[in-house]
C-alpha cells in the first residue's frame, strides 16, 4: 500500500530540503541490535556522503540487490548508513501529480542487516526443546515425510481429551527435530505452532516461530506468526514481519499493524498518515479498527484516547482478543464463550489481564495442560495477595492456603475437599484435583484416610507425583478404586496384577457400560502388567476384542515398532479426540499405552491410564 502527500506551490523546496537532510541523518552508522559479546565490534561510521542533486520527476525504481561489506572479522554485514547518493537507495521521485512516495523513502532510511550464511540457523533442525531440556531425540520422526506429518497434525480437528495427551503433544510439537522431506521446514515449523496455539500454548507457539529467520519465512508462517503475537497480546512482536507479510498477503492485519507498528517506534505523523488511509481502504471497520486506534495511542506519544465499547459486539476473533488484552480492554466473557476452548489457555497465560479473568480461565487451563500444577498454585498465591481479585476468588485461594498450611491431615484434607467440590462440572473438578497435587503428596498414608485415599491419589497422579502416590499401596484394599491408580501408575517393573484384583474391581465398578474396568483392563494389557490368560479372561467378561485392527491401530502399531516417538505422539493425540472420556475406546488406550511404553514414553502412557480411569 502507498502513502503519498500532496504538495502544492512550495512541492520542489520540500523536497530539495528533504534530500539535503539525508546525508546528516547518515553520519553516525546504527547501533547493533543484537546483545553485547555476541560478535566483534560493529565497523567504523562510514563518512558523510555528499548530498545528491534532485532527480528528474520519473517512476521508482526497483531496490536492487543489497551491496554488502565485510567487516574484519569476516563477517558480511549491511549497516552503511543510508543516503542519497547511495547506489541502494531507490529513486525517490515526484510523479506527475507532484506527489511523494513516502514508503519508498522509508525503506531506504530503513538500515539493513544480514547474516552470512554461518551465522543464520539451520534449517535442517528446527525446535525448541533439546533431549537435555525433556526434548524428544532429533529422529523422533524417523524418515517420515512431511506430507504425511502435516496430515496427522491437521486432522487433530477437535479438543484432546487427555491433559496427559495434550502435554505429549506439545512437548513433540516443540522438540528440536530433523525436518522431514517433501515439506518447506518454514511450512512444517507453520503447521507445528498452529497446532500449538489450537491447543492454547500460544507461548510455545510463538517460541517455535521465532525459531526460524525472516528471510526464511514462508506465507504461511507469516500467517501463523501473526496469530502467534495476537494470541499472546503482543502486538510490537509482529513488527519486524509487517513488510514480509504484507508483500506475501493481501490480509488486512498487515495493512493495520503498519500505523501500529510506525506508533510503536515513535514514528506518530507517518502512523497517523496509513492509519487515515487504511480507513480509506476499510482495511478494518468498526471495533477491529478502533482496536488498532487504541493501540496506535499507546506508542510512543501516541496521545490519542480511544473508548471501546463491547456492547453492540456480537463475534469474537483473534484481533479483538490479542489488541483488546495488550490495550487493557479484553473482551467480555460472553464473547469468550464464543471462542473455542484453547483461548481460555491463552486468556489464563496472559500476564496482563486482570487477576479474575486469569482465575477465570485457570481451570480449563489446568485441564487441558497448558497450566502445571506449580503455574496454578502460583496463581492462586498471586490472587491471595492481589487487592484487586474479587472476594471469591481470595476466598478460594485461602482455601488453598489452609490445605498447604493447616496443622492436620484431617483439617488440610477437608480444605482440598471443599475445592473438590466447588462445582458439578467435570472439568473444574478435575482441575482442583491438579491445584490441590502437592498438597495432597504432604498427606501421610494413614489407615484412616483410607476412604479418601483414591481422590489423594488421583490428585498426586494428575502432577505425575507417580512416587508419592506409591506410598499407598499398603494403604489401599486391592480391587479398590486406589488400587487399579497404582496398578497402572507404578513406576516399578515389577508390578503384577492378578484375576482376582481385576474381578473385584469390575464387580464393583459403577461406571456406565463398565468403562472403568475396560480401561483397566487396556492399561494393563498395554502396559504388561498381567498374563496373557489373565488379560484375555477379563477382556471376555467385560466383552472386549482388544485384538481388532483399524487404519488408526496399524498406523501406531507400525510408527512404534520404527521407534518413532514423535510419530507415535502425534497418532495418540489423534486417537484421542472427543469431547469428554467417554468417547474414547478402550482399544484406543491399549494401543496407546502399549505404543508409548514400546518408544520409550512409558511415563506418559502410565499417567494417561491413570488418567482415564480418574476421569470416568
């Protein structure tokens, strides 16, 4: 998009003075933007050019390629101040209607850096998360193409059921891995961070974008970086992408966050000048425009005040939620109903948002594994000592406070037991359950506490506290509730289950269609916790053909025998799409379980049984 300014009589003076300006604004070369000691000194301030006579009226011409210089220590880089007479500058020209190309201008006061070839980061291996960091190993794929990656990663069309699930996908998603063939790695890095922020991790997301450098950057990791920033408020950080994106798209964010971005860097006048002709353009009406308004008068003397006002607004999008939190005027929680769940991931993350909204969205959060136990406790800590939160939301984190701090078991199991039922809904239920790990990990087993040492256990489970958990086993009747969470949590080799344990269990399982038991049984089947004969005795009685094949079962089956644990991760989050547990199928969880323990992620596969049977 263009931005000129008419001139009248005086439209010659204004320019000559313009280019006279130009060599002064060129005498001192731009300080370096990267941190101290990450190489040699800049160069030396290249002299003051002379000033160039004014061109003749004509069109702009093309950029050319950069000229670079090296500086002594090898490295190439473009940070010659910019002038008139520099052979990259393009022509900057009256038209025949006397008017002045400011974009022109402005990229040749724009100064340029390059990296050589050494410096750049490679494309062959993208990720955030090391094997040393809790990364997967950089074959995690094996030699799987990329077609069939990004297939897998676009048919996870609904929520993951699993807390347990969604936190293994997020840590394959974001693992340094080779990039597959067939597949532009800037495009698998796209498909890898959209995914992310479907599942609320808009931090990861945008952690994993930032991995790539610009001038690799591809259409659609543009796009996604766009709604990376968005959906952790953070409109300064798309910046730096505004010119890639808008010459890669015709979307009208570009169009928008080019006055935002000018505001940002102090630039008022030239924001002023694209923010008028973007509403020339109706690049954005209504609230998404006065949205940008707002935020172009929170930069640097931006002195405008903007009232925003959600009454009338009947949609949600991601605009309106990434500017609205960075500006201080979220939207109301009706439009966030709206929305799909993974934006109440962002909402819980978003540092400044107001205490209440942050509680507001903890739970689902927490459920969905975008909140550790540690990040709610924490919040709720902040919340007891905000003056600002609302006096529910203190009293809740008093509560909270009395189950970490009370003198006794018994009085700090009655306070974790008032959070446990705050609420009918599944979902916060199981959310306090996460809240309330430590504190339950604190509890000495005791003959006494037998009758709650299921939700204790459950609730040490829910934080992977699986030793913790195990100081039970003594504690728990077999064939109890507590018992089959051990059974299939145990990080012992050694457990064994027997017949009898599993027929007092399913002789005593409540559950619709006996769902329990059949997880039960999967887990334990997947994980090599019985006999074959025994396996097979209590898949007949509950009616159970763990032996039946499907496209999905021989796709995981095939990954796990690869040892492809990042394959194996996508297909469990595959399989386990729905809105709640009881969509989930006991052949599903064999699958997965005896999938993940086969590739080395035992861990995760013990704490998605326990998982399933905490849930049903």
């Amino acid at each position: 998009m263009r931005m000129r300014i008419k001139h009248i009589s005086f439209a010659a003076v204004s320019l000559g003075a313009l280019f006279v300006a130009l060599p002064v604004l060129g005498q001192n070369s731009p300080e370096s933007l990267l941190p101290p000691g990450f190489g040699d000194p800049a160069p030396a301030p290249s002299p003051a050019p002379v000033a160039a006579p004014t061109p003749a009226p004509g069109p702009v011409s093309a950029r050319p390629a950069p000229s670079q210089s090296g500086d002594s220590s090898g490295r190439t880089v473009e940070d010659r101040p910019v002038a008139a007479i520099d052979p990259d500058l393009p022509s900057l020209t009256l038209d025949e209607n006397g008017e002045l190309d400011l974009d022109a201008l402005d990229d040749a006061l724009q100064p340029q850096y390059r990296l050589t070839a050494g410096e750049r980061r490679s494309m062959l291996e993208i990720g955030v998360l090391t094997p040393e960091h809790n990364g997967l190993a950089v074959d995690a794929f094996g030699e799987e193409g990329g077609q069939y990656l990004t297939n897998l990663i676009s048919n996870l069309n609904g929520p993951i059921i699993s807390r347990w699930g969604s936190i293994l996908l997020r840590r394959a998603l974001l693992s340094k891995v080779t990039s597959p063939e067939n597949i532009n790695p800037a495009d698998w890095t796209a498909e890898r961070a959209w995914r992310l922020l479907l599942m609320g991790e808009a931090d990861a997301a945008r952690l994993l974008v930032l991995k790539v450098d610009g001038d690799n950057f591809t259409p659609r990791l543009y796009e996604v970086a766009m709604q990376a920033h968005l959906a952790t408020a953070d409109p300064a950080g798309i910046c730096p992408f505004v010119d890639g994106g808008a010459r890669v798209s015709e979307a009208p964010t570009w169009i928008m966050f080019r006055p935002i971005c000018a505001s940002l860097s102090g630039e008022q006048s030239r924001a002023s000048s694209l923010l008028r002709q973007a509403r020339r353009d109706k690049a954005a009406t209504g609230i998404d425009y006065l949205l940008a308004e707002k935020t172009i008068g929170a930069g640097f003397e931006g002195r405008r005040a903007v009232s925003i006002l959600w009454d009338d607004i009947e949609f949600f999008n991601n605009w309106r939620f990434g500017l609205g939190a960075a500006t201080g005027v979220e939207p109301p929680d009706r439009l966030y109903a709206q929305a799909g769940r993974h934006v109440q991931g962002w909402r819980a993350r978003a540092p400044m948002l107001s205490m209440d909204s942050r509680m507001k969205a903890a739970d689902t959060a927490a459920a969905m594994g975008v909140f550790s136990s540690q990040a709610m406790v924490d919040l709720y800590s902040a919340a007891y000592d905000d003056p600002e939160a609302s006096a529910d939301r203190k009293a809740l984190a008093s509560t909270l406070r009395q189950a970490y701090t009370n003198d006794t078991a018994e009085t700090r199991l009655a306070a974790m037991r008032d959070l446990w039922g705050r609420s009918r809904v599944a979902l916060t239920r199981y959310s306090a359950k996460i809240l309330t790990a430590r504190a339950a990990a604190k509890i000495p087993p005791s003959a006494a506490l037998g009758e709650q040492s299921a939700d204790l256990i459950a609730s040490m489970l829910t934080a992977g506290l699986d030793r913790s958990a195990m100081r039970w086993t003594d504690i728990v009747d077999e064939g109890s509730d507590g018992w089959a969470l051990l059974a299939v949590a145990s990080p012992s080799k050694n457990m064994r289950v027997s017949s009898g344990a599993l027929s007092d269990f399913g002789g005593d399982d409540a559950s619709k269609e006996q769902l329990r038991s059949k997880f039960l049984l999967a887990a334990i089947a997947g994980l090599g916790r019985a006999d074959q004969q025994t396996i097979d005795d209590f898949a007949s009685d509950l009616e159970v053909d763990l032996g039946r094949s499907t496209r999905w079962t021989r796709a995981i089956q095939s990954a796990a025998q690869r040892g492809q644990s990042g394959t194996v991760a996508l297909l469990v989050a595959v399989g386990m799409q729905g809105r709640d547990w009881r969509a989930m199928s006991p052949l599903h969880l064999f699958h997965i379980t005896q999938s993940l323990k086969r590739v080395g992620l035992e861990p995760e596969a013990r704490m998605i049984a326990a998982e399933a049977l905490s849930r049903t």
